[in-house]
C-alpha cells in the first residue's frame, strides 16, 4: 500500500535520461520539494516513522538538509549538518568515501551533542550507500548513535542498502 508521500513522490519524480552523462537515468525530487502537501507528507512519514527512537537529526550536504530541518522542527530535536569537506570551522571529524570517479570528504562538528544521543541521518537519496555510510562512521566516531536511516529514494540496483550494515533504513518509495 502506498503511503500518501509515496504517491506525491511517484506522481512528482521528474526523471531525465542521459544526465549528467549518457547511460544515467537521473531522477529529480525538486518537483516534490516543490510542492507544499508533498513535503509535509514526506517529513510526517520520515518523522512518524522513527519518532521517539532519536534525540537529534542529521542531514547530509546540501538536500539532507532540507529534510533534517524540517524533521528536527516538527520532532522538536536538535539539527547536524553533515557538509562537504572544507565548509566547517572548528574542530570537526572528517571521513573520507569513494565516489564513482574519486573520492570526497564529509565532515561533521564535534560535541554538538551528548555522548549516546541517538541520531536519525536523512537525506534524499540512497545510491550506492558511500555518502550514508560515510555519515553513519562520522556519527559513531562522534560518540553518538545511529538510530536509522532515512530517504526519500532509494535506487535498489545500486544496492547501497548493503553498505549500511544492520542500521534500520526506511525508503518512503524504491526504484
């Protein structure tokens, strides 16, 4: 059965063959951010899905961010921003991950939180899991917990899913 956000996403998803080469099928959730009763829906279902089992929320550069704003705002939990390498002042924890021509650099501020906190990660996408896993690491170097996963897509011929171990993820639709 389909949730209410995983008819506004399949109704919504604009997808672009070729981009941003040939042979990519790029599928692009702005519409759905766009739209104001497709949005809520997908925070209520992030937030609803977890409530209760985080104390904080992160959101991955720069999308995530838009979703871990407005779940910590409607779970009343403070907000991580997990940003690209170099963006941060202070002293942060960095972590290192393979792209699919490369590698790039995830960091995250330290003692934002207390020690065990339980942090729900969101972002917009699950792909091939480098960049979730990655914050999964930064966020038990930290000293936290990672109580879940949350997305919006997961593209399950990736099977990014894999590289997240036993950590509870919840898709709201799959492709």
């Amino acid at each position: 059965m389909n949730t209410p956000a995983a008819t506004h996403v399949h109704t919504l998803l604009a997808s672009y063959p070729d981009f941003p080469q040939p042979g990519i099928l790029f599928q692009d959730l702005n519409p759905v951010f766009a739209n104001a009763a497709a949005f809520r829906s997908i925070i209520d279902e992030l937030t609803g899905q977890y409530l209760g089992h985080f104390d904080a929320v992160a959101g991955i550069e720069a999308r995530g961010f838009l979703l871990a704003a407005a779940v910590g705002y409607a779970a009343n939990v403070p907000v991580l921003a997990v940003r690209k390498g170099g963006k941060l002042p202070g002293s942060v924890l960095a972590e290192e991950y393979d792209l699919e021509y490369g590698s790039a650099r995830l960091e995250l501020e330290i003692g934002q939180l207390q020690p065990g906190a339980r942090v729900l990660v969101v972002d917009d996408v699950l792909a091939t899991g480098g960049t979730i896993a990655a914050t999964a690491r930064l966020i038990e170097r930290a000293g936290y917990s990672l109580s879940g996963v949350g997305v919006v897509l997961e593209l399950t011929d990736l099977a990014g899913r894999s590289r997240l171990g036993e950590s509870a993820v919840h898709a709201i639709i799959s492709l």
